[in-house]
C-alpha cells in the first residue's frame, strides 16, 4: 500500500505546468492512513476539476495546490464512507483554475 506523505503530481489535462497536489490526511491518527486508491481526476471543466482517492480511514480531506513549488492554495472537501466500511472516499473540487496555463 502507498502512504500519502509526499507530493503528488498530477496533470490536470491541459493546465500546464504540472500542478503539484498534496493531499493532507487526518494528520490526528498515530498511525499514517494507507492510500487505497492513488488519486484521479473528475468532471473536468475549463476553470475546475474534481479530484477523488480512497483510504482505509479518516475524514479529513484537504489539497494544497497551485503553479509554483510554494503552492499557495488550500481547498477542502468530503469524506463519505465505501458500502459501510471503514474505507474513505475523499473529494475535492479545485475551482478558479485558469485555462491554458503556461
């Protein structure tokens, strides 16, 4: 399994450069949540998109981003549980995406 603490990145189908992501999970567990399901994009539209990854735990549900490696922008989303278990879905929309970023 793939523990989630260190950048992400992940092309955001047509933004360039590279937006790097860093997904921050319930940083109140002793024991670091295990990525399930490694992150993937939704519901891509010109100025936002949907980003969703499962884990084994956890609520919160938080992605830094933006073009340059200080980042900079913070968004929060949902959490909602996977046929009653103890897994998480999580999911963020990122919005105000600027179109054709160089």
């Amino acid at each position: 399994m793939i523990r989630t603490n260190k950048p992400i990145k992940i092309d955001l189908i047509g933004l360039k450069p590279i937006l790097l992501l860093w997904i921050l999970l319930s940083p109140v567990l002793a024991e670091a949540q295990k990525l399930l399901v490694r992150p993937y994009l939704q519901d891509a539209e010109p100025n936002s998109i949907k980003i969703l990854w499962e884990t084994d735990s956890g609520e919160e549900s938080i992605v830094e981003w933006g073009t340059t490696p200080k980042l900079g922008k913070r968004t929060m989303g949902r959490a909602f549980s996977v046929n009653y278990g103890p897994s998480r879905i999580h999911e963020v929309r990122l919005t105000g995406l600027s179109r054709f970023t160089p």
